[in-house]
C-alpha cells in the first residue's frame, strides 16, 4: 500500500493517474496547499521541501517527494509505462525532466502573471506568452513525430498531461496545436486518467476543448 498525500494541481495529477495507470494501490491523502498544510511538521517529514506530492511506500518504509522521482520509482516497481531498454528508457526520462525543468514552472509561472495577476506585469506577460507557444510547439512537434511524447505511452505522457489540462489557465490556444489537441483527447478518455484526475477530490470535471 502508499501513501499518496497531493492535492489538485498538475503536479499532483501526475502521480494520482500513474497510480491509477499502474494498478498500485494506494491511499490518497489530501493537503490543502491553500491552508497551508504543507508545512505541519508531520507532513515535512515526508517532504522537506514542503511541496506536493509526496508518497510514503508501506511496503519498504520509503518516503519519497518531487514529482518525477516519484514517477520514475513506481514505473519501476510496477515494471510499466517506463521501458527497460535504451534507448527507449533514456528518452522518456529526457521528456519528464523537459517537463519538470521547463513545462511545468513556465506554465506555473504563467498562471501567476496571466491568470492570477494580469495587468501588473506586463513584460512578465508577454515573455510568458512566448514561451507558452514556444514550449506548446516543442510538444506539438514531437507528438506528430512520436505519437506519444516518447513513442509508447509513458510516465512522460502522464506527467505532461495534466499541466496541457490547464491550458484556459495559461492562455494556450489548443487549437493552434492539433497534435496536441489529439493527444490530449486521447488521454483524457482514459479510465485511468478520469480517475487520477480527481484525486484527492472532484473540483471539475476534466476540460474538453
């Protein structure tokens, strides 16, 4: 059994769909970012960075935190959605740590300035713009390259999905990019997904463009 402790944000989905994806089973504990309960002491004993998600493997003791450490240990110990051979394994893990050094906090960042700021910082703004295109486009093309984010269907696909899933938020235009329009139709009929999405709770249901 884990212990998953997320909330409902991307980083979050990320792991709560490999879960799902996986067949692990788990149990999701929710910590409310916008309380604070990221930072109780008994949680930064999971997560000293105090960040969601964290998992606790009761199986072996493991407490682990960051988001694509998490999803690379249970592809692991499910032996799926992270192949085995090269070099197969290396260009998933190059398409995850894309997502968590560039997709993820330039979309973050952008939800700050475009959707929860707006007007106070225009320079921010129309960088963030740029680079919202820029990185949607680098999707775009290597989904009609590979058809997945590295050919099969993988822990990349599953921690980028859930950042394009908030594509109103950072004012991408979905329809400009139609690989990535498909696949995140694709993904989002998933059972899997549909359930991940929703842990700890249901805010929305998934956005359909």
């Amino acid at each position: 059994m884990i212990d998953l402790y997320t909330w409902t944000t991307p980083n979050g989905r990320k792991v709560s769909i490999a879960l799902e994806e996986m067949e692990l089973p788990y149990e999701a504990h929710a910590i409310d970012i916008g309380q604070g309960e990221q930072h109780a002491p008994d949680f930064l004993e999971i997560s000293p960075n105090n960040k969601i998600p964290a998992i606790h493997d009761r199986d072996n003791g493991l407490k682990l935190m960051e988001s694509g450490a998490i999803l690379i240990y249970l592809a692991e110990k499910s032996g799926r959605f992270l192949p085995t051979a090269e070099p197969a394994r290396t260009r998933v893990i190059e398409w995850l740590m894309w997502q968590m050094a560039g997709f993820g906090p330039m979309l973050g960042q952008a939800h700050v300035f475009l959707k929860f700021n707006p007007g106070k910082a225009p320079f921010a703004e129309e960088r963030l713009r740029k680079e919202v295109d820029r990185l949607y486009g680098v999707l775009d093309t290597q989904l009609a390259r590979e058809g997945h984010v590295s050919g099969e269907y993988s822990i990349a696909d599953m921690a980028i999905w859930p950042w394009v899933s908030r594509y109103e938020w950072h004012g991408a235009d979905i329809e400009a990019y139609p690989e990535v329009k498909r696949w995140y139709l694709e993904i989002a009929r998933r059972e899997a997904v549909q359930k991940g999405y929703h842990v700890p709770k249901f805010t929305q249901d998934i956005p359909m463009p």
